[in-house]
C-alpha cells in the first residue's frame, strides 16, 4: 500500500508542473508572434465566430495611434501608442477591459505611412519586466505597476533613424538581454541591453551590401537555438544572419537573397523558425527560402538552404509555423488573400485556400489556435480557416467588427481560451 502511495505521489508530481506549465502559456503571449515567435497558440477552444451584437466579452477605446500587437501577462495587456504628443505604454486588465495605467516614454514621432505610427513595435513581457521600443528611438522598462526602471534612446547613442517609412522592427527577449535589430540606408546595427539593468551588453555592426532602400528592413530579429545555445537570427539587408546571443558574435551569414540588386527591396515580413528550418520571405513576397539553422551556423553559407521557390511568398505578414508546416498569407496585387500551407521539409503546398476578393489587404500576420487559421484583414474582419487537421480545410467564418476603419495592422493574439484583436481605435477581447 505505501509503495501504491509513493507511486501516485511521484506520478503527481510529474504531472502538476506540465499542467501549471500549460495553463501559464495560455495566460501569456509575451512577444509579438508569441513565446516561440512562431505566431501559434496553446489551446483548442478558440472563438471561430463573432460579429459586433456577439461573443464581443469587452471592447476599449484607444487613446492616439499605434500599430503595435498586444502582449499579455497576469491577467494584463500591454499595448503601445503614440497620444497627447508622447509615446505611450498602456496596461489593460484582461477581465474587464479597463485601463489600469499608462506611462509616457518620449515624444511621439508619429508616422510617415498612411498605415504607420511612431509605435509599431509590439512590447515585450519578461516576469515583471515590460519592455518598449519605438519610432523615436526610445527603449524602456517598465514593471507590472507602471513605474519606469530605465530607458534610453538608441538614436541618440547610436546615430538617426534613416528608414524610410516607419520603424516596425520588434525587440526580441534573450534569457539575459532584451536585443534590438535598426536595418537602414545608415548605421545599420544588432544590440543587446541586460534586461534588469539596461546595460549594453554588446553590439554588433551589421553593414552588408544591399543597394538603397534595400539595405532597410522592418522584421523583427527571432531567437533560435544552434547546438543548444541561444541565438539571433536577422532576415534584411538582402541577407540572413545568426549571431550568438550571449555575444553578438557572428556565426553564420546567407546572402543572394537579391541576385540583381534591385533597389527597392526592403523587407517587412520577418522570418519564423520551426526545429532547425528557418523560413525567410523576402523580394517584395515572391520568395519563400528555408534554410538550416544549423548548417548556416557552421558557416555552410548557400549549402544550408534546404529549397527555394519564387512563385509563393509574403510581403509584409509574417508567416506562422508549426509542426512542420507553415502558412503564409500572400499580399501581392495577383495572390491577394491567398492562404498556403508549406510542408517546412520539402517545400511542397499541402492545401491552398483563396479569400474572397475585396479591396481590402493584408498587413497583420495569422495566428494558429486550436485547430485553425486566424487571418485579419486591414478593415478589422478576421476569416477563420480550419480544419487544419484535414486535407483541404475551409473558410469557416469571416467576422466583422464595427471598428473597421482602415488600417488594422496588428495581429490577432489568444489569451487563455479567446482571443485579443487591436483594431484601428479600440482593443477587443473575444469569447464563445
């Protein structure tokens, strides 16, 4: 009888950490594309249907004008914008909507694209820490209750802003270091802050040769694992890198992403990674190219791409990954609203599904949750894709919004069991 007990016992506890594990990744999305940066969600009872009289749970307005996508952390949002002339953070309580606080962080630069603003980058959360990027420069940390724990501008460090349109590279979270990416006609640049102190750690001069508006880029930088140590994979600049996170050192570089130098290249949607495949989208969305981490790591160079086409790809949303398979949104003049799913290893499409025509375009990236696909247009509708378990999944809902003013630019996001939209002016939470 004691052995039966002690057996339960030790069975007990394996089993309360996986499912406190569990439970905590849906609580949190710390990260723009979330915890893995692949832009897939833990659950599997995700909304499919809503519309404005329906399975709204709440709706809040938002102060000024941001792009950026919501991150959450016990039971907050936290959320960008630029208002009254400053940058701005806001936290909303996840139960009710309600904003908790808000705390400015420099002055708002506004933005230069229609579809722009000063704040684009999504935050991030780390335990009590919330970091904040903007347009201007600024970077910040601020913990749970609002209070600023230290900031600095990087423009002012490190040289000015010299895009062309608006900054929308995201921060990327290291175990030890919040990391970021600035890919311009200019001071082009990887830098790595400590995350409690806001010490520079190290920074990494990332001057390739890509012709004029090529040498911007607006990806966000991913973290990848090479032989078990962390590192940072940046996709602009008509090239590939890797570099070691604890470091900055570089480990691998992939160029040829522009054999004829084009000008005019700049590059939107960022990179994902699933195992060792490392997906890159680039030439305006009409390249897709995998490559393996590892084999780039070791500094293989072209023998680390694993295929190629140029008759799919994504401008500027960002695919997601998952399980071997990744989906990728086309947002070109002829493959507008086009959806295909990417088997990672071969490089072949296992399914195609073509939105209905509209004027409207694409610029959020989709996320998967559940058993389907989250695709969100510019005017705030969202269709719903799935089963993807099936062979050839299906519309199953297209779900409209009265706040479909142009232009919805961040992604959908879950939270437990339902699901975070930023539309132009509001924040919505949905439920079943």
């Amino acid at each position: 009888m004691r052995r039966r007990i002690l057996q339960i016992l030790s069975a007990l506890c394996f089993i309360l950490p996986v499912l406190a594990t569990t439970a905590s990744a849906g609580d949190s999305w710390p990260q723009w594309r979330g915890e893995f940066q692949n832009g897939a969600a833990t659950g599997d009872k995700f909304p499919t249907k809503w519309s404005q009289e329906q399975g709204i749970a709440w709706q809040s307005e938002l102060p000024g004008l941001g792009g950026s996508t919501p991150v959450t952390a016990d039971k907050t949002a936290y959320i960008t914008t630029g208002a009254q002339d400053k940058n701005q953070l806001l936290a909303f309580d996840l139960e009710t909507g309600k904003q908790k606080w808000a705390v400015a962080l420099g002055s708002d630069r506004g933005g230069k694209h229609r579809k722009g603003s000063g704040s684009n980058p999504s935050p991030v959360v780390d335990g009590d820490h919330i970091f904040a990027y903007f347009r201007s420069g600024d970077l910040a940390s601020v913990d749970s209750s609002g209070k600023i724990r230290w900031s600095k501008n990087l423009q002012s460090l490190f040289g000015e802003d010299t895009l062309w349109w608006d900054l929308g590279s995201s921060p990327a979270l290291t175990k030890s270091a919040i990391v970021i990416a600035v890919m311009q006609s200019g001071p082009s640049y990887l830098v790595a802050f400590d995350k409690d102190t806001g010490k520079e750690l190290w920074k990494f001069n990332r001057a390739l040769n890509a012709p004029e508006e090529a040498a911007q880029s607006y990806s966000t930088p991913i973290v990848v694992s090479v032989k078990g140590e962390e590192a940072i994979a940046v996709m602009g600049a008509d090239h590939l890198t890797i570099n070691r996170a604890s470091d900055g050192k570089l480990l691998g570089k992939l160029g040829g992403f522009n054999p004829n130098q084009e000008q005019y290249w700049r590059s939107i949607s960022s990179p994902v990674a699933d195992s060792n495949i490392i997906l890159c989208p680039y030439a305006r969305g009409d390249t897709l190219t995998a490559v393996s981490i590892d084999s780039l790591a070791e500094g293989k160079g072209k023998d680390a791409i694993l295929w190629f086409r140029d008759d799919l790809g994504s401008d500027v949303p960002t695919p997601a990954a998952h399980m071997g398979r990744a989906y990728v949104v086309s947002d070109g003049k002829s493959s507008k609203g086009t959806v295909t799913c990417v088997n990672l290893t071969s490089g072949q499409s296992e399914w195609t599904v073509k939105l209905p025509k509209s004027r409207g375009g694409y610029s959020s990236s989709p996320l998967i949750a559940g058993n389907h696909l989250y695709v969100t247009q510019e005017n705030g509708s969202t269709f719903v894709l799935g089963p993807l378990d099936e062979g050839q999944p299906t519309i199953i809902a297209k779900n409209v919004i009265a706040d479909d003013e142009p232009f919805t630019v961040a992604s959908p996001i879950p939270y437990r069991e339902s699901l975070l939209l930023r539309s132009r002016h509001k924040l919505y939470r949905i439920m079943e």
